[in-house]
C-alpha cells in the first residue's frame, strides 16, 4: 500500500508495522518513546525518518492496530497501545516484541569512524535520516554551529535535570517560542477537526520537547537543540498534508458517511414521532389559552383545523432538520477525520435537495403558513450545518429545547394566523342578549364531519335555533362573511359538514327569536369547515403560482 506525500510516494512497509507492534508490547509509550527506542533498530533503519513517524502512527491507528490516549504522569504525554487487532496481526505473522537494551535501544553498529551509518538521502526513497548527534569523544560543537558551548558545569547540571522536566511543553519551557510556534502553525494548515487539530498540536509540541532535551543532553546549546529538533521535520505545510494523508483514509470516510447517514435519517423520524407528542397536546394547549383568555374578558378561538395539525408536524420537521444538520455533520467531519468546512457545503447541499423532495411530495393539508414552514425545512437543515455538533458536546441544550417549545407554541398559536378574536355582538340583526357577557356553545363530534349543538337555556321567552353563517378572517379578527345575506343553515342542532358549502370556518349561534320577531344571541362558537382533501406543497404551489 502507498500514500502520496509531498515529496513522493510514502511506503506502510510492513517491517515499520512489525517493530512499532513489537515494541508496544506490553507497554505503552508515547510518539517520542517510540522514537528513542525504535530510530536506530534495525528493522527500521533506513526505513522511517522523525518526520514520517507522527503520520505512521496515525495510519496504524486508522488502521484500528494503534489506540492513544493522554495520561498523567511526571509528564502529561499521549500514550499508545496495542488493540486486539493488532496482537492478533502480530500472532498471524509471528511479529515477536521488541527487546531494548538500555533506554536508547539496542546498540548500532558503527563505522570505522565510530559514527552510525547513514541511509541515503529522504528525496531519493529513504525515509530516515540518523538524528545528528555530537559524540562524546568528539569536540564540543561550534559556537557557529551551538551560539554558545556550555561549560562541563552547566553540562553535568544539564544532564541531571534532564529527567526532573515539568509536565507540559506549555509552560516548562518559556521564551522556546520556535517549538510551539512551529506546532501552532501546522495545526492552524490541518484539515481535521477542531479536537484533533488540538491533539496533534499538543502532541507534536511534546514531541519536538522531548526531541530538544534529548539533544541539549547531548550537548546542545537550547536554541540549537530547538533548531536541530524542527529541522528534523518538515515544513509546516508539508507535514501537515503528511498527517492529514495518513488520518483521511477512505476507510474513515465510508464510516463517516454512513453514520452521517444514519444520523441524518434518525434525527428526522425522531422528530416526526415527537410530533405525535404535539398533536395530543396542542388541543389541550389551544383550550387552555381560550380558556384563559375568557376570564380576561377576551374572546379568542383557535382554528384547530387539518391544516393546523399539519403545520405542527411540519414545525417539528423543521427542528429535526436542524437538528439532524448539526448532528450529522459533527459525525461524518468527526469520523472522515475532516474539517467542518471542507465537507459542509457538499453535505448541506446534498441534504437540502434531499429535504426539499420529501417536503414538496408530503401528503398533508397544506395552506400558506403550512406550505412556507414546509419550505424552511431543507433552509433549517443547512443552518444545522453551520454550527455541527463536536466531540463531547451534547445535541441538545436546556435553552434548545426551550427555544423549539416556544417555536412550536408560537406557530401553533401564532395569532392572526392560528388564533383568532371574534366579537359575540357580530351576528347581523341579532345583538348578545343582555347580561350573557360570558358565552358558550357546547359542541360535540358524534361521528366523522358531524357535530352536535347544545343550546344553553334561554334567557328569555321566544323560540331557539342554531343558525350557521359563513364567516371569514379580516386581519386577527374572525366576522361574519360580508357577502352573506342570511344564515347559510337554520335549527342546525345536528349537522354534516361534507353536506354544506366549502368553507374554512363557520359563525355557529344560537338565536332566540321573540314573538315579535325580536332575535337575540344566546351563545356562539366559532366552527371549521369540512375537512379538504389532502394534497401536497407541490400542488398547492402549482395551483397557486
């Protein structure tokens, strides 16, 4: 297998995997460990280069034989370990561990000059390169080469603290501006999500730490061990394309898709069954609120209709859009090892145009406010998007899921769209009897289309009736349709919707007429019509534009 790297092809060579394996065994160890202990085995030689070794771990972790972690010990560091995977690859392939002698690993054979031999050049196919080093029988380094030689004092002193480090590269090292530098501008060039971009940082800092002690240890001045420890890696750019070619395997994103995809689909019928929720609330909700305001003195109804059931459903669509964006998004960037904003424009384009299929086609009773909350559905999924959900944030919030109750409340309730007023005194020719300030029709639904008047008790001699006028909607208020000369239905006690005109709400109430022809109102309730057909944003489009 080869992976592309900026200065060519970069081999998984299989003796790499066999002593990075054999050398977990049993033990965890940090990037620079491994480093120390593996750069000069002989499995390895002339095999892998320090700049090569981050994207090899990264590749044996997507490759499932590798988990890390951070642990807290003298020194914070992030950990590898063996999985099962990997112990079972080393038993198929009779990878035995790796025994070190000493910290620094095993002994290397030397030349005749005593230095150890070099592999070629990285550009001609190498991938290491020995850590340069200064022998203790050789002089000590140049003050061009070092800036300063310390003297055999601040060297023993040196050597004694080297294995007393603080904990973090942060703030063990101030003024080392180059080694954290260099590790902020390869983060700022990945594109991986914002909590791997983190870990590598970090991680990378450590390392190029490390890498600095080892080498003031062996008798480098500090900006020379600094200078000597970055040289050992490329360029910011080139590193990083290095790493994220290592953790963006196709693997990853086939993963990502899929529970992208799931994560898609599941937060939209999850938010479909809630609206199940709503529609055995709203009619509860909508009476309360009628209720309440009655005592207020106000008189409001609610036009629970098909189309405002459908509307609650369509509400709820639009939050599951939003959420499913946010969600599915966060999972596939998370997953593919990608940044946000490579995948977002694709994913959020691509789940739209899915979304503005399903809402166009969706039986249901649509008029204007249900059809345009329709439309927002696949416009709530892209914003979703916007801001995905990262690692170890949760879904959904306390003020989240407070702001959609009172989304839905709204919508459901929004007056002059949903909620309506309507004066008792409306009814042409017959004025509220006098001292019937609080008014009520009860009305029951024996069967499908069918409902059934009760007439309070007359108020005063005379003979009473149901009448139904055709009433219609001017701004937030609910009135008698101007157009009407005269009730639609008379002593309408029982009556089949299906049979009448179509219209969206009817003026019920309840008339006593004296035996001089006096009329005067009872009680009325306002009344929607029969139930239409259902029928689809698509068609309810058509017919209108």
């Amino acid at each position: 297998m080869q992976e592309a790297g900026p200065d060519g092809p970069m081999v998984a060579d299989d003796r790499v995997d066999r002593v990075i394996v054999g050398a977990l065994r049993g033990q965890d160890l940090s990037a620079f460990e491994i480093w120390r202990r593996l750069g000069s085995e002989e499995g390895v030689l002339g095999r892998l280069t320090e700049a090569h070794l981050f994207p090899t771990l990264y590749r044996l972790e997507a490759e499932g034989l590798l988990q890390s972690e951070w642990q807290e010990g003298e020194r914070t560091r992030r950990k590898y370990r063996l999985t099962s995977r990997a112990l079972e690859r080393a038993d198929d392939r009779n990878w035995p561990p790796i025994a070190f002698h000493g910290e620094r690993g095993a002994p290397v054979p030397a030349d005749r000059a005593g230095r150890r031999p070099a592999s070629p050049d990285p550009e001609a196919g190498s991938w290491y390169l020995p850590p340069r080093r200064v022998e203790p029988a050789a002089p000590p380094p140049t003050a061009e080469a070092t800036g300063r030689v310390r003297t055999p004092a601040e060297a023993a002193a040196l050597a004694a603290s080297a294995d007393r480090a603080p904990a973090h590269s942060d703030t063990d090292r101030p003024g080392r501006t180059a080694l954290t530098g260099y590790a902020d501008d390869l983060g700022a060039r990945l594109d991986l999500p914002q909590t791997e971009v983190d870990r590598v940082r970090q991680e990378l800092a450590d390392y190029l730490l490390d890498s600095s002690r080892s080498l003031e240890h062996d008798g480098y001045v500090a900006e020379a061990a600094d200078a000597e420890a970055l040289a050992r890696l490329r360029s910011p750019r080139d590193q990083a394309l290095l790493i994220e070619r290592a953790e963006q395997t196709q693997g990853r994103m086939n993963r990502g898709i899929r529970r992208g995809l799931f994560d898609f689909v599941s937060e939209m019928v999850l938010w479909l069954v809630l609206s199940v929720v709503v529609f055995a609330l709203a009619s509860g909700v909508a009476e309360m609120v009628v209720r309440v305001a009655r005592l207020g003195g106000l008189h409001l109804t609610v036009l629970t209709s098909a189309e405002w059931t459908t509307n609650q459903m369509a509400v709820m669509l639009c939050v599951g859009a939003f959420a499913a964006g946010r969600i599915s998004l966060g999972s596939l960037a998370r997953i593919s090892r990608h940044g946000d904003a490579t995948l977002r424009r694709r994913w959020a384009i691509g789940g739209a145009a899915a979304l503005l299929a399903v809402v166009l086609v969706l039986p249901g009773f649509e008029d204007t406010l249900t059809v345009v909350t329709l439309l927002v559905v696949p416009i709530a999924f892209v914003a979703g998007t916007l801001r995905p959900q990262h690692k170890n944030e949760r879904a959904y919030s306390l003020r989240g899921v407070l702001a959609v109750v009172a989304l839905v409340a709204i919508a459901s309730l929004l007056p002059g769209v949903r909620m309506f007023a309507y004066d008792p005194n409306g009814t042409p020719g017959a004025p509220l009897a006098h001292g019937r300030d609080s008014i009520e029709l009860s009305v029951t639904q024996p069967t499908e289309g069918s409902y059934s008047y009760e007439v309070p008790a007359p108020a005063a001699a005379g003979i009473v009736s149901v009448e139904l006028w055709p009433a219609t909607t001017s701004g937030p208020f609910i009135v008698v349709d101007p157009s009407a000369t005269g009730p639609t239905l008379k002593n309408a006690q029982g009556v089949n919707f299906a049979n009448l005109p179509q219209v969206k709400q009817w003026w019920v109430v309840a008339v006593a007429t004296a035996p001089n022809g006096e009329r005067t109102v009872l009680a009325m309730a306002i009344q929607t019509g029969a139930t239409p057909r259902p029928s689809s944003a698509l068609g309810w489009l058509l017919s209108h534009l």
